[in-house]
C-alpha cells in the first residue's frame, strides 16, 4: 500500500527471505490477506526492478501451492508473463525471461486445468514464438541456452499432460499436441534441434525429446514427421534420414539416446510406418559400403541403416553398429512383415569370391562375437564406452525372433551361433545383462521353435543348455538380470519426471554434456549406465513376461513326449499288400523308436533330478562333477532308486521278523498252558478208571459170595460207564478243537519263519515230545 520505492523494494525482499525459511506458514498468511495475491500481480506493471522481486517471489511462492497458482492464472498471470517476455526480447533476453518461463512451469505442471486455460485464452504463438532463432550467427550463449531449455521445458509439460493425478487429461495432451502441431512447432524444433549446427548438446536432446513425446500416440503428427524434409533445395532429405545420420555421426552419448527416443516413439504402436521404414531397407554394392557419412545424402533411409550397420565392422569399433541395430530393432518390433523382410536381407562379403551373401541376421551374431572381444582397436582391454555393445545387439536379436519362427529357423541353419550363445550365458566375465539377454534368445529357440528336423528342434536346444549350462544356472542367469539396477530400476510402468529447471540447477543443465564415459567400473559384471535409458520399463516388462512363457514351455517339454513320435494305431495293423516279414521289421523299427524316444526322455529326467539335487535349499548350486553321458546319469538314478527301496524293503522286513518273533513266544506260552491242561484232563481220567475198577471189584465179590443182589448191577454199571463216556466225549472233541486251529496256526507260523531264515526245529524242540506223550496218553483213553 505504500507508495515509497524503498519501503516496497525491501518489503519484498523480506517476503522473499521468509519464503525460502517457513514457505508453509507465509504461503497460508498471504492467502487470509484481503487481495493480497492481487496486489503481488500489480507490481508486475511497476518499476523494473520493483516488477523483477516480485517475479522472483510469485515463482517462489507457485512451486507447491496450488490455490495461489489458480488465483494467479485468473489474475491474468499468462498475460503478464508474455508480456514480459516479449519486452525482454525472447530467448535472446536475460534472467528476467528465465525467471518468468519457470512462474509459467509452476502454473503448468501437472495442472490441466491451467494448460486448458493458457490454450483457450491467449494461445500457444506466444510460447512458439520463443524458440525462433533471430539473426544470422545463431550465437547461443549461456543465458540464451538456459532461455530455450526452459521453453522446452514448457513444451514438454504440456505434452506430457496430468498423468499421475488426472488419467483423463490424455484428451487435454492429445488437443495440445495436434494444436501446437498446427502452430507449426514440429518446424521450429526441427530447425533447433537437427538443422542447426551451433545448438548445445542439451538444448539438441531436449529437442529430440519434445519431438517423440509430441508424435507418441499422435497418428496426424506421426504422418507429419514422415513427410517432413530439411536442408537447401539442393539437398533436401526426409527429417527421418537426418535425426538417423545424427544417431550415426553424433559424438555424445546423450544425443544419440535422446534422438533413439524419436524412433522408438515413431515406430510404437505404427504398423505403417514400420513398413514404410523397412520398404527402404535395400543394401548397396560393396563399392558403397566403405563411402563416408559425408556421401550417404542420396541414401534412403533403409540404405544408410545398413551402411551404418556393416560401416563399422572394418575398424574393429561397432559403436556405429550398436546404434544401428537399435534403430532395426525399433522397425522390426511386433510387426511380423517388416521381420520377414529383413530375414530376407543379404550382405556382401567382404571377399566375394570366397563366400556366398551371408544374412543380416547371421552378421549381427557375428558383430555380437566381435563385441564380446576383450581387446579393442588399439591393442588394449575395451573401455567402459564399449560394455553397451553387446546388450543392444542382443536387445534386437531378442526382439527380431520374438514370435517369428522362421527367424529362429534362420538363427539355428549355422550351428556356431547356439554353441556361442550357450558360451556366452555361461561366461562370467560378460556382464549381467549380456548373459541375461543371451538367456532368453536361448528360450526364444525353444518356445518360437517350429523346426521338425532332429537337432535343432526345441527338445534338442533343451537338452543342449541342460548338458551345457545346467537348468539351475540357466534359470539363475534370468534371475540376476531381473535383480540388476539396470532392469530394477526401470520397473515404473511410469516414467520419471525431469526435475524443474531452476536458478539452482540452471547451469549444471545447461553444461551438460554427456554421461561420464572415463567413470571407472569396479565390478566387470556392471552394465553401461545408458542401458538404463535404452532399456525402459516397456522393454523390462516385456521381458518379464517372456521370461515366464521361457519357463513355462521348458518345464512343458519334460512333463510331456515329443508329439510327432506318436503312430496313429490304424498305422500299426498289417496292410493288404505287406507281407509278414515286411510288417514284422516295420513294428521292429517302430518300437526301437520308441525305445530311442523313452531314453531320450529318461536323460532329460535324469538330468532334472541331478540339477534339482544339486541346488540346496538357498538356491545355490554345488560344483561337483557331473556325469557328462546321459545313460550314465540314468544308470545311476536307476541304482540310487533301487537302493532306496532295498533299504525301505529291509526296514519291512525287520519289523515283520519282530513281530513274528513276538507272536511266536505268545503261541509258545499258550502251548505250554494246553500241555498243563492236558495233564490235569488225563489225571481226571485216571481217577475216573480206579472208581470204575473200584465198582467192578464190587461186583465181582458180590458174584462170588453167591448172594442175589439186589440192585441191578449191570444197569448201574452200563448207566455210569454211560455217563463217564459222554463226559470224557464231551472234554475230548473241546481239546481236539483247540488242538487242530493252534497245530495251523503252528504250520504257518513255521512256513513265515522259514521264509525268515529261521529255524523252526530249534524253536520247537522239547514241544514234539511232549505233545507225542499226551497224544499216546489220549490213544489209550479212547480205547478205554
């Protein structure tokens, strides 16, 4: 409210102090203020230096909070910041421009609502209009470079939309694309980006950046990329043509990723463009391949592809190489006509005369030999520089073969590439992605095998990285590339937004240069730390989900038989015009191949059980020696099973001797309680015949003495001799029952115990001849 200069300069800058120490509480106490952010807008129309401290606290203040961003907007904050920027002379102006650039990023970041308002309102001209280059002499100074970062800056917030917060502001990112578009904004960035020679490294890749998120997704601006065309009238090419040459040529890591980041986005998700690209794919005569980038303007696209693939194989470096295939790789993906029509590319040899046209597919194994070479061009061990060449080979290997048979069928027709491939999973010196990607063009082999001939179809690739690598270690090869930082730190199906540019952070983003290709790699294991840009989530995900299809068909090869060793059993029975003999070796010839085939399948399970035994409980694997024969291995699983049950078998047998042993004592018991039996029965008998030949006596004196009885003494006696008889019956058939079941149970108990090794005599001796005297004793009773 005060109208001294000095009171409201210093005010601010009080404001200003107390923001950067408690933003929180002043940002809360200047909005319960009556028309204080409105206030802070009016002094955007003072004095200059008055304006600049009250820009530098509006950017401030706008970093995190959000209502003061949505009353600065309907303050007509827009208007006033390009207003601004247009008195201070664009880009070409100071740090005033740069100050306003980052209030307008605040108001735009993650804020639809406010992107839809800059659009409806004032337009883009203004923000294009930026990023025209004035003059002649194209000077790009600090401050200048700083200006147009910011720009871009601007320029990828809108492209880029609302995502985390707001799903449904793709329709507000698909309006600012096709309207800056219109605005002719594909223009200006390609004349800053690709056209101009003087531009930063980090103003060029921030450009190659904007231009693959504005034609992502975009069917209108992808067509419009394709039919752009730079340079003079004398040598115009297609735009696609120079941000190629750009990746070839380019002496800085970040460019050529950045400039990679525009085919990825060209080629995703666009079928026609893909064969757009790869209708060009012609290879030139060997007379061209050794002609310099300086005289590839006249080339096609397909044809300066393939120059750059094969350029780089006569000086040992395939850096250029590398970079090519990375573009192949982005032309070939999900698309299985344009892999088709590269399968059908064929190179000259470098000596003609002694070797026919070699495919491009087998000269891209041959470049990954090459990388893996420890020695470089100068005689000494390759640089950090150079640990990026294999996996960007193997990333297009992986994505040519990826659900394309023939492919596979073409890679498996020379069989040094499977023994290399199983060479390098197996090397330890290589890196972890190196053996990783080589892992899963391996199960590619496997599960896109489509190959009858024996050898070389999936079983034979499956049994070959059991005997050469192990499942263990080829699985374990899978697992340590899904745990390095490369592919851990690209599991965000989101990508990673760029940190705000600021006062703080300007300079470093301006002199940013490359990555640190002199930075020292301790472990040999380590990967480049550009594969965390070239290997997105997109490409870890898919990877993933290969790797569980890989293992899938794996486990489904040993779980069940080839199935074109089958016979349709009408096959079997004899025909009309086959004779017996005939039959007979046709049956003999088919059964020998079954045999062959139960083998093949026994080895294979011989050679899971080992690897499963081999591997403890943590995962990780023994080293001892294994048999290199799979009869071998059979034969010794075959002896360890059967030891196995012999042991269980002893073990049975024991427990039944025992057991028999324990009945046989309790029978032995009982036996000798029928013997006591059997001698109180005969006692009882003995007693019974002295009363018997006591009555006889009776009658016999009583006979002699003449005296008539009077009594009848012959019915007394038949009436007890009667009863006796009954009585002695009656014991006797009960002791003959009790005999008979334990003179069984004798017998089989005898029967076990010889089956045992026992001897039963020794265990009866003493029971016979007692038994013998009882059955005499019981003869002589019968008969009495």
């Amino acid at each position: 409210e005060e109208d001294d200069f000095y009171i409201r300069y210093y005010t601010l800058q009080l404001l200003t102090a107390l923001l950067t120490n408690s933003p929180i509480r002043l940002q809360e106490a200047i909005l319960t203020i009556p028309r204080g952010i409105t206030r802070l807008m009016d002094m955007l129309m003072d004095r200059e230096v008055i304006r600049n401290e009250a820009l530098l606290l509006l950017t401030y203040l706008t970093r995190e909070a959000e209502e003061i961003q949505k009353i600065l907007v309907f303050e007509g904050a827009f208007e006033k910041i390009f207003s601004i920027i247009k008195e201070e002379g664009g880009s070409e102006g100071g740090v005033v421009v740069q100050d306003c650039l980052e209030l307008l990023n605040n108001l735009l970041r993650n804020n639809s609502s406010n992107q839809v308002l800059l659009r409806e309102t004032i337009g883009f001209d203004s923000l294009i209009s930026i990023l025209k280059l004035r003059g002649t002499t194209y000077r790009f100074t600090q401050q200048k470079t700083i200006n147009l970062l910011s720009v871009l800056e601007t320029i990828s917030l809108l492209l880029n939309g609302d995502r985390e917060t707001n799903p449904a502001s793709n329709t507000n990112v698909l309006t600012n694309k096709t309207i800056l578009v219109q605005r002719k904004v594909l223009d200006h960035l390609l004349m800053l980006g690709v056209e101009s020679q003087w531009a930063p490294v980090s103003v060029r890749c921030l450009v190659f950046q904007c231009i693959g998120d504005l034609i992502s997704g975009h069917r209108q601006n992808l067509d419009a990329l394709a039919s752009k065309s730079l340079g003079d009238e004398s040598e115009v090419e297609p735009a696609l043509n120079s941000i190629l040459r750009i990746i070839l040529r380019t002496s800085s890591m970040q460019e050529f990723i950045a400039a990679d980041y525009v085919f990825k986005r060209f080629c995703e998700q666009n079928t026609d463009g893909q064969k757009m690209l790869a209708s060009t794919l012609i290879p030139h005569p060997m007379s061209f391949t050794n002609a310099r980038f300086e005289e590839d303007v006249n080339m096609s696209f397909g044809s300066m592809l393939l120059h750059g693939l094969v350029m780089s194989e006569h000086d040992g470096d395939l850096e250029i190489s590398s970079r090519a295939a990375s573009v192949l790789s982005y032309v070939m993906k999900d698309n299985s006509q344009c892999k088709e029509k590269v399968l059908q590319i064929k190179l000259e040899s470098l000596m003609p005369s002694l070797e026919s046209p070699e495919p491009l597919l087998h000269r891209m194994v041959k470049y990954l030999a090459l990388a893996s070479s420890k020695k470089g061009k100068d005689g000494k061990s390759t640089t950090p520089r150079s640990s990026y060449f294999q996996p960007i080979i193997l990333k297009l290997i992986v994505t040519w073969l990826y659900d394309c048979p023939n492919a596979v069928q073409s890679f498996l027709d020379s069989r040094p590439h499977l023994n290399y491939l199983i060479e390098l999973v197996s090397d330890n010196e290589s890196t972890v992605c190196a053996r990783g990607l080589a892992a899963i063009v391996l199960g590619e082999c496997v599960i896109y095998n489509k190959i009858i001939e024996s050898g070389k179809d999936a079983f034979a690739i499956v049994d070959t990285i059991s005997q050469k690598i192990g499942l263990t270690s080829y699985f374990l090869r899978l697992d340590e590339m899904q745990k390095s930082f490369i592919f851990s730190s690209a599991k965000s199906t989101q990508p990673q937004p760029r940190k705000p540019l600021t006062r703080s952070n300007a300079n470093s983003m301006e002199e940013m240069e490359n990555i640190d290709e002199n930075e020292s790699i301790d472990t040999r294991n380590d990967d480049h730390p550009m594969l965390a840009s070239m290997f997105d989530s997109q490409f870890v995900n898919f990877i993933k989900s290969l790797e569980g299809g890989i293992r899938d068909s794996i486990v489904q090869i040993y779980s069940h038989p080839k199935s074109n060793v089958s016979v349709v059993p009408a096959e079997l029975e004899q025909t009309k015009d086959e004779n017996d003999s005939d039959y007979i070796k046709r049956l003999k010839l088919f059964v020998e191949k079954q045999c062959s085939e139960i083998q093949d399948l026994l080895n294979r399970n011989a050679t899971l059980a080992e690897d499963l035994a081999n591997t403890d409980g943590g995962g990780s694997v023994h080293t001892e020696p294994r048999p290199n024969n799979g009869s071998d291995r059979v034969q010794i699983e075959t002896l360890r099973r059967d030891l196995q049950e012999a042991s269980q078998r002893l073990e049975m047998l024991k427990t039944e001797n025992m057991n028999i042993q324990s009945e046989a004592l309790n029978y032995k018991k009982l036996a000798e309680k029928m013997e006591t039996d059997l001698k109180s029965l005969s006692d009882a008998y003995d007693s019974l015949e002295q009363a018997n030949y006591s009555l006889e006596m009776e009658v016999r004196t009583l006979k002699s003495g003449g005296a008539t009885p009077s009594l009848d003494i012959e019915k007394i006696r038949a009436e007890a001799r009667e009863e006796a008889q009954k009585e002695s019956e009656g014991e006797l058939g009960d002791l003959l029952v009790c005999l008979g079941q334990e003179q069984s149970k004798v017998e089989k108990l005898s029967a076990r115990l010889m089956e045992l090794g026992e001897d039963v005599d020794v265990l009866l001796e003493g029971i016979g001849e007692d038994d013998t005297g009882l059955l005499d004793d019981d003869d002589d009773e019968e008969e009495n």
